[in-house]
C-alpha cells in the first residue's frame, strides 16, 4: 500500500467556541487508604505503594472519575448518573 506523500491541514477548527473546563477546586477522599485484602494492605495504602517502590499510594479509580460528574452533568443532564 502507498502512502500519501503530502497530507492535507485541516480546513475548520474542531470547535465553533473556545473550549474552557474551570470551577471551584475540589478535594477528593482517598477511601481505600485503611482497606485490607486478605489480612495485608491494598496498594492504596501508603505503606504498600512504598515497599512496591511507587512515589505515593494511588488514588482508586472512583474518586477520579467523580471529579468528571459536574462537567459529565452539565453535558448530559441527569442522564449522566441514570445509565
């Protein structure tokens, strides 16, 4: 297959308005700090994370993806939190 020697630039930019994400900080709870799975520490908790070598105990994946619900909200609606 041949390939193109020469592409295009796109004729529009992707968006009519600028694009522009602001709000209040918000402060997530890490929850999974003090959590056990059979008898020893998730990698949540700092210790863990640390004799694994990590700089710090990861955030679980719930906490980050709560900080996408007001935006999530005022795109879908209440639909967001129904499907």
């Amino acid at each position: 297959m041949r390939r193109p020697t020469e592409v295009a630039p796109m004729q529009q930019q992707p968006f009519d308005t600028p694009v522009t994400v602001e709000g209040p900080e918000r402060a997530p709870r890490q929850m999974l700090a003090e959590q056990t799975y059979g008898g020893h520490a998730s990698l949540h908790d700092e210790s863990t994370a640390d004799s694994l070598g990590l700089s710090g105990a990861p955030i679980e994946g719930p906490t980050h993806f709560s900080q996408f619900d007001p935006l999530a909200h005022l795109l879908w609606g209440d639909a967001w939190f129904e499907r």
